[in-house]
C-alpha cells in the first residue's frame, strides 16, 4: 500500500509526464487549388506550405505571381482557419478537412461578401 508522499509523488509524476497531442502537420510544399471571388469564377491557385504545428505558414500564390500570405493560422477539429488581405479588404476563412487530405469551405470577407478557397495537397511520390 502506498504511503501518502508516494501517492503524491505518483500523482506529481503523472502529471509531468510530456502530453502527446495528434499531429496537426499539412504536408510541406506546393498545393494546388483554387480560388472562387464572391462574384467571379474560381481562379486556378498554388499554396506554399511550410513549417508545422504552431510555426505553420501558408501563402496563396495568384496567377500573377503575387503573394497572399495567410494570418492568424491554426488547426482545429478538422478545420484550417486563417485570414489574409485582400487590398485592403480582410478575408477569414473556415475550410474543412477533405477525405482527400485537402481543405475546402467558405471565405468570408469584411462587407461579408463569401467566396471559397479548395485546397489540394501535393501528390505522394
């Protein structure tokens, strides 16, 4: 039987015990994907992945060439959740996490105009 320090120094062990929380990591690299603006057709995109868990950075790549860097990033039961600029407009967005690995869902934007961002991740080798 254990003795009253030892149930202490049990229970003080168990809780410094490192957690383990799921993996919440999107493969590194280009991601395809498109971008729907509220009232146009969806426009071919690419998203430059990297980084992981709390240090995770992704931008949109437009057919232009410019850089929409997404703010306020995380990963939450399911969802990517972001926003980024456009122009002086701020879009948020709530994409949920596809079957396929990849994110979809709504963008909703400061006059709350909503568009739709799909995202796919790059193919395995």
């Amino acid at each position: 039987m254990l003795k009253p320090l030892g149930i202490i120094l049990v229970i003080v062990t168990a809780l410094a015990a490192p957690v383990t929380l799921p993996a919440q990591n999107l493969p590194a690299g280009t991601w395809t994907g498109t971008m729907s603006p509220p009232t146009d057709a969806a426009v071919p995109v690419t998203f430059e992945v990297s980084g992981s868990g709390d240090s995770l950075a992704i931008s949109m790549v437009l057919p232009t060439g410019q850089r929409a860097p997404f703010n306020e990033l995380r990963l939450a039961d399911g969802k990517l959740l972001f926003q980024w600029a456009a122009g002086p407009t701020i879009v948020k967005c709530d994409l949920a996490k596809q079957e396929s690995g990849g994110f979809k869902g709504p963008c909703t934007d400061s006059e709350g105009m909503t568009g739709q961002i799909e995202m796919v991740p790059p193919t395995k080798p």
